[in-house]
C-alpha cells in the first residue's frame, strides 16, 4: 500500500534527512587511503546518535553495520569491515537514519585519492542521473518519467544500469511501496503510478563502467558486479511538493544539483 506523507510527517522525514546530509559532510573529511570501512561506520554511528537519531541499517534483517560500505566492483550493501581504503578506490556509503519513527535513506560515492577518469566520469554521470530523475518529481509526472530520466543518462554514457536493485517509497519503514526502477520496463507502464504531493521516495541509481549484472557473495550481502569492474550509486530521499521535489537529504541550504564535477 502507498502512503501519503502530512505536512507534519514530511518535518520528521526531514530532520532524518537532515542527519544524512551531515553525515555526508563528514564522511567526506574522513575518506583517505588507510582508514578501514569499519571505523568510518563506528564513526557514523557516534554521529547519527548524537544528533539524537538511530541508525536504520543496524540490526535490519540481521545486517552488522550502521552504514552500507561498498568498494570498486561493490555495488550495495558492502558489510563494513577492517578493510583499509587505498588510493584510486570508489568508496559508496549508503546510510538510513530514524528521527521520530521516521527514516531517511541515502547514499553517495567518494573518491579515495586520485581516481581514474573513467570512475570519475561514471560516479558523475550516476549522480547526474539521479539530478535528473529528482527533476521529473513533479506533480502530475508518472513513476515512468523518472525511471525514463535515469535510463536515459545511463545508456547515453554507456553504462551498464542495475536492474535488480530499485529505489523506493519510505517513511516508518524504511522500504515502502512503490518500488522507484532506474529503467523503463512493461510491468512499470503497466501499473504506473502518477505522482501526488505527500508521495515520498528514495531514488537511487546504481550504474557500473561493465554490464549491469550482478552477483552476491558468500557473506549474503554484498552484491558485486558480475565481471568485477567498478560500480558507483547515489541516493536521495524526496517529497513530492506543489512547488516540485524537495530533496530531503540535502542541506536544506544547499538543493542545488551538481554532487560531482569532473573534468573530462
């Protein structure tokens, strides 16, 4: 069942993503060749709970980690570990924060040094994808247009689009309906939902320099590129407004759209 967030809970909704975004800014000082994916969890977690939050991943359906920590050829929910970030890494934080019973969900990829063009130019075009999907947040727009707008910058740049991990609606539980795809398939047209104010959704592109294809491994969680090449993924958590999409997982000072600038 879909449900349709109040003003008062879109406030909630917000302080949780208000969190995240912090914790961005954070993360972002901590990313270095050296430190483990273990400590900036441990890190995060402080964090998260100073700010009088709790975090959503802990313990849901048995995951270890406060945050999802993914490295190169990780596309999501890498386990945080002893394992020390080197430079030329892809480092993808995914993290859920709960305010008030409600969440907030987002994530984005970090360069660890000096990367590559190639994963600079893939970590761009993935967050641009995600710019242009919140764009299509409107009132009125289809969940189409959004997995129409996500789809279009992945194969424009040519890359391989994840298809068996999606986005999705969120409030007091941390996955709601509906399920929010990066591409455009028959069973979306066929049950494509028109977008209302109060709708409340994670978009959340995952794009890899290979083939979309993917593989788990043996620890249940970490999904992983099929032929080992690097994969990047950004989130956020957006309200659909009157006045068109509120990313609630960005500085409310700071919506503007641009996450990562490369110089090709």
């Amino acid at each position: 069942m879909i449900t349709y967030k109040s003003k008062r809970e879109i406030e909630r909704m917000r302080s949780a993503g208000q969190v995240i975004a912090k914790v961005f800014d954070l993360v972002g000082d901590l990313v270095r060749p050296g430190i483990t994916t273990g400590e900036i969890d441990a890190k995060v977690e402080e964090f998260i709970c100073s700010e009088g939050g709790t975090p959503s991943f802990k313990g849901y359906h048995g995951f270890p980690g406060s945050i999802c920590a993914s490295v190169n050829d990780e596309i999501v929910h890498g386990i945080p570990s002893d394992r020390e970030l080197a430079d030329g890494d892809l480092f993808t934080i995914d993290v859920g924060v709960i305010i008030r019973g409600y969440h907030g969900d987002a994530a984005r990829s970090f360069p660890v040094g000096a990367v590559s063009a190639d994963v600079a130019r893939l970590a761009a075009a993935t967050a641009e994808a995600l710019n242009d999907g919140i764009q299509a947040c409107r009132p009125g727009n289809r969940l189409s247009d959004i997995a129409r707008a996500v789809e279009a910058r992945g194969r424009g740049d040519g890359y391989g689009i994840v298809k068996q991990y999606v986005g999705h609606g969120i409030g007091t539980d941390l996955h709601e309906e509906p399920q929010v795809p990066n591409y455009v398939s028959d069973s979306l047209l066929k049950s494509d939902l028109v977008l209302k104010r109060g709708l409340v959704i994670a978009i959340e592109p995952m794009f890899n320099l290979g083939t979309g294809e993917t593989r788990t491994l043996d620890d249940e969680w970490t999904v992983v590129t099929k032929d080992g090449k690097c994969s990047a993924h950004f989130e956020d958590t957006v309200a659909i407004t009157d006045d068109g999409p509120e990313i609630m997982t960005r500085p409310i000072d700071r919506q503007d759209l641009r996450i990562w600038s490369v110089s090709a």
